[in-house]
C-alpha cells in the first residue's frame, strides 16, 4: 500500500515537472525576439580565432570593443590567430 502511494506521488512529481518544462519552452517560443542594439555600439574588426584543442576557427567581424577577450571552445580560450595580411 505505501509502495503504491510512492509510485504516485512520484508519478505526479515528474508529471508536474515535464508539464513545467513544456509550459517554460512555449513561453519562450512566444517572447518577441530582442531589439538590436543602437547604431554605432558595435565596432568593425577583423580577428581570427583558432581553438588549439579541436582546430575550430572562429572568425569575429563587430564587437563591442576593439580588442574582446577570446572566446571559449573546448573548455579553454581560442587562441589569436595573426592575419596573414
């Protein structure tokens, strides 16, 4: 009787969390996307990243700053890559 009252009371715990789950994802699909930033916030740059664990190359063209921090991939920072230019 009481391993009975468990399964349910379990049951109804993991049915209240994925209707949770499903309710949060929907509310998310129905938020209008984000207003982009004003003109001028973002620079012009040109960096190339290369992550020394994978080889994944990442290629940067605006940011908010002229020199931003390196990006993350693998766990690690991506490594700078100089132009060839």
């Amino acid at each position: 009787m009481i391993e009975t009252l468990f399964r349910i009371a379990v049951a109804v715990v993991v049915a209240y969390g994925i209707i949770r789950l499903g309710m949060f994802m929907l509310g998310s699909l129905s938020r209008p996307i984000p207003e982009p930033p004003p003109a001028g916030e973002l620079r012009r740059v040109k960096i190339h990243y290369r992550c020394s664990v994978c080889g994944t190359e990442l290629f940067i063209r605006t940011a908010p700053d002229e020199d931003p921090p390196p990006p993350r991939h693998c766990l690690e920072d991506m490594d700078l890559v100089a132009p060839i230019e």
